[in-house]
C-alpha cells in the first residue's frame, strides 16, 4: 500500500474515543485510512517522526472573530489559526442577517478552515470596538433572522446576543428575552455574552439547555461569586439543566483569582473559547489557543481535558462529530504539538500570576491531509 503521509511514534490524543496511546497514522488524500496489516508492503511519500510529541485531531477554536474585512475586530483566520493547530473555528456572532451573505462568500466560502457561525440578532452585527451594536428588541427582524438562518443551516448554528452595560441602554432584560423566543421559534441555542451587569442570576435562570453563557470570569459588575464567595446557585442550577459556560477570556474577562476560586468550588468551564480578534492575537495574556490551553494545563487540567474542551465539545456544536477523532475514514485535519518543560509566568490584567512548567507548542497543522503549517525545528 503506497500512503501519502505516515505519522509514526506519536502519542495519539482522541477524545471522540477518549483515546491516549501511541499509535501511527495513516493518510492516502484527504482521509485518516487503516493501518496495513503485517505482511502488507508499505511505502509512502512523507513520514512525520513525531516522537515525544502528541497527536491530536485538528484544534477547534470556539470562540473568535474572523469575519475578516467586515469590521475592525475581525481576524483572516487561515493566517492566525492554521499555525496554531487550529484546523475548525465558530465565529460569534460577527454578522448580522444584512452582513452575512459578505461574510459567507468572501470568508466561510474561500477559506482552508472548517467555519461556522452564530449570527448576530442585531442586523449589522459586530462592526467596530467603538460602539456596540443594537440590541433594542423592536429592531430585531426575525423574519429575516429565519430567512438566514433556514437558507444556510448548515453554517448558521445558533444566534448571539452581548448582554452589556453598554449596549443595554437601560433595556434590562427585554433584549435577552426576545432573542430566547427567536431561538425558541426556530429550534436553535443562543450564545449570551454576559458581562458588566449588576444582576447576572436573572440571566441565569433564563438560558437553555445548551445555550451558551460567555466570559464566565468577568469581573465587572456583579460576578459568579456572591458575597460570600460562592458561585450563585442560580449559575450552579443552570450548568446542572445544560446551559455550557465558556472562558472567553479575552483581553481582560478573567483573572487567576476568579479561575482559583471557581475550581476549589469544583466548577469547570465547559468551553475554552480565546474571543481572538484583531487587538489580541498574538498579546498576552491570551495570544492563541494553544497559549491559553497552557494555562489551564499549568492549572491542573490533563490534556485529555484540554482536547474535549479545545476539540470535542465545539466540533459537537459544530455537529462536526468526525473531527474530533483519528480513527478511520475521517478527515485528516490534524495538529502535532509537544509539551515544552520551561519555567515560564502567565499573567492576568488585574495583577494575577500563575508561575508554570510547561508550554504547549503547535509544531505541525495538517488540513484535509495537507501539511499548512511546520515548525521550523520539527
């Protein structure tokens, strides 16, 4: 059997099939294939030793902006990500109903990357940083909405709201609600950016089951921790009914602090979302997936938990079951990384610190059995 790529001496990482152990990978094309049994002759056009390093299905990057040329926060994700072992990317909420044809034709259609999207309940959806975008409920169009959001099903797999002081205006609750009975209507979960609000409990016990609540550690107005320190019951209860919790970290949605906290109390985030846009690429304290997945590596979390997180929970968002395995006859999007031992200090933008060990580092993307990227010493 003649392959087109081997990946030998590596430890696989699937968790589809919650799998660690060393094993090779074969591709022929663009497909994962069987392995040749042991009398059969193999040969093959490229072999990748990836000793010492881990293999694991493509990076999917749940949280970001890529609606590239249509606003001022919006990244080319084929540049930033695909170095970063990110083969899969949800944008959310970049466009409105009256931007998303831009959005599909000139970035989800032409680009290497598997993309998909919530779509915005304000029209326009997110153009600039120097205002927000509006939420006032009598300018949603929801005939539209369901217009775009039947026609591309495939691509659109939820609807996205920022609850925010500043884009509240003094709505209260009344934006939230609508885009609730908008998703109600149209069978689809809702993405909730939550943040700088004096009663966050109220939007707890309005979200679904997999419904999303973003930048669980932000830390303006009220916060996950009542006065006494605990995360509200309300959060509690809606974790426990389904509604995912992402990180979103962001530029300064988190601190050690509030992530010490919330995992002493035994609370997990369900999502690793970066919220990657143009001012943060690259700038800590996020920088990219694999730099914010070293974080919470150094906190503790295996790297099985990491590619659940960073892999397997959004590819499910994506309903994209199949890219987040190796096993065979699936796409060969893939990322090869090794755990760097070096004595390194992450920091948060409200003095916080987390003294570690161990980076990850992207040494190799493949995507649809291309090699897009390769570390220059791999």
């Amino acid at each position: 059997m003649k392959y087109d790529i081997i990946i030998e001496n590596g430890t696989i990482i699937d968790p589809l099939r919650n799998i660690e152990k060393k094993e090779d990978i074969y591709i022929i094309k663009d497909k994962i294939v069987n392995k040749p049994s042991k009398d059969e002759s193999v040969s093959y056009k490229q072999k990748i030793d990836a000793s010492g390093c881990y293999v694991m299905p493509g990076l999917v990057e749940n949280h970001t902006h890529i609606f590239y040329g249509g606003g001022d926060v919006n990244l080319n994700p084929d540049v930033i990500m695909l170095p970063s072992g990110v083969t899969s990317a949800i944008d959310q909420g970049s466009s409105g109903w009256s931007t998303f044809e831009s959005f599909y034709r000139n970035v989800i259609l032409t680009s290497m990357m598997n993309i998909k999207c919530y779509l915005n309940v304000s029209n326009t959806g997110l153009i600039t940083e120097d205002y927000f975008e509006n939420i006032d409920p009598k300018y949603f169009n929801e005939e539209m909405i369901k217009y775009y959001t039947d026609k591309y099903k495939d691509t659109i797999i939820g609807l996205k709201i920022r609850m925010d002081h500043n884009s509240l205006r003094g709505l209260g609750l009344k934006p939230l609600e609508k885009a609730v009975e908008i998703a109600d209507r149209l069978n689809l979960s809702l993405s909730v950016h939550v943040k700088n609000l004096p009663n966050i409990t109220e939007i707890a016990n309005i979200l679904r089951k997999d419904d999303i609540w973003i930048h669980i550690y932000q830390q303006k107005g009220q916060t996950l921790f009542n006065e006494k320190g605990e995360i509200h019951k309300e959060i509690l209860k809606a974790k426990e009914r389904g509604v995912l919790f992402d990180v979103a970290s962001g530029r300064g949605s988190f601190s050690f602090d509030m992530i010490n906290k919330s995992l002493k109390q035994g609370f997990k985030p369900d999502l690793l979302g970066t919220d990657l846009v143009t001012y943060n690429v690259y700038e800590r304290p996020i920088f990219s997936l694999p730099y914010t997945m070293s974080m919470y590596l150094n906190l503790g979390f295996s790297l099985m938990e990491l590619a659940k997180m960073c892999i397997q929970r959004p590819a499910e968002m994506m309903h994209l079951e199949d890219i987040s395995t190796l096993k065979e006859n699936t796409a060969a999007d893939i990322c090869i990384i090794k755990i760097k031992e070096k004595d390194f200090i992450f920091s948060d933008k409200y003095g916080g610190k987390l003294n570690a060990d161990r980076l990850i580092i992207p040494l190799l993307t493949l995507k649809d059995g291309k090699v897009l990227y390769r570390n220059i010493e791999f």
